[in-house]
C-alpha cells in the first residue's frame, strides 16, 4: 500500500466532510507536485473524480483515500497522521523516500 492514513488522520477527515456537508461520494486525494522549498509538496484535497487507469483507491479507517500512481511512488510507505499542539495543527507526513524535509513540514527531496 503506497500511503497509511492513521486512526486520528480519518477522524479528521471524517469531520471536516461532516462539517462541510461533502458528499459521501467525495473522497480524499493525497498526492505530490514539483515544488516546494524542497523540491516537492504534499498535497491534500476532497475529490469525486476517479481514474482506475492513473489512480489508486483505499479504503482506511472508514476514509476512502485516492493517491495518483505518479505520486504513488514516492509517497510509499508514508504515513499521513494528524498532529494538533498550541502551536501547530494539521496534517503531518512521515515519508521513508525523503531524504530531506523542510521545516514546515509540507515539501521533501528524494
């Protein structure tokens, strides 16, 4: 499975299309672009439409989660979990390919 999204990512997830009245046929679409102060950014967004021949469908913890098989690659074996402090809040993502990250967080070199 090229992406784990943990328990307390698809909470939040789960939330926010409740919050937002999303539809039950949205799903949430991870994948990467060139970019970054690093080279490449994460990115994270609701979706409904699906390509089997360019993308890849999960379900995890409740949470229908679509990655492109470009971005497949390099976000395999990544975890995507939800971090909340009294300073920062959000999406986080452990990527075993990054050989450098920024200090945000949200961009990664291979």
């Amino acid at each position: 499975m090229a992406l784990v999204l943990t328990e307390k990512a698809a909470e939040q997830v789960l939330k926010f299309k409740q919050e937002n009245s999303l539809s039950d046929d949205a799903f949430l679409r991870i994948g990467i672009s060139a970019g970054g102060c690093s080279g490449f950014s994460y990115e994270i967004t609701f979706d409904d439409s699906f390509d089997a021949t360019k993308d890849s469908r999960y379900e995890q913890h409740g949470v229908s989660l679509v990655v492109d098989k470009k971005s497949s690659i390099l976000l395999d074996g990544t975890q995507v979990d939800w971090h909340e402090s009294f300073d920062k809040r959000g999406f986080t993502f452990e990527n075993p390919n990054a050989v450098k990250s920024c200090g945000c967080g949200s961009s990664f070199q291979v």
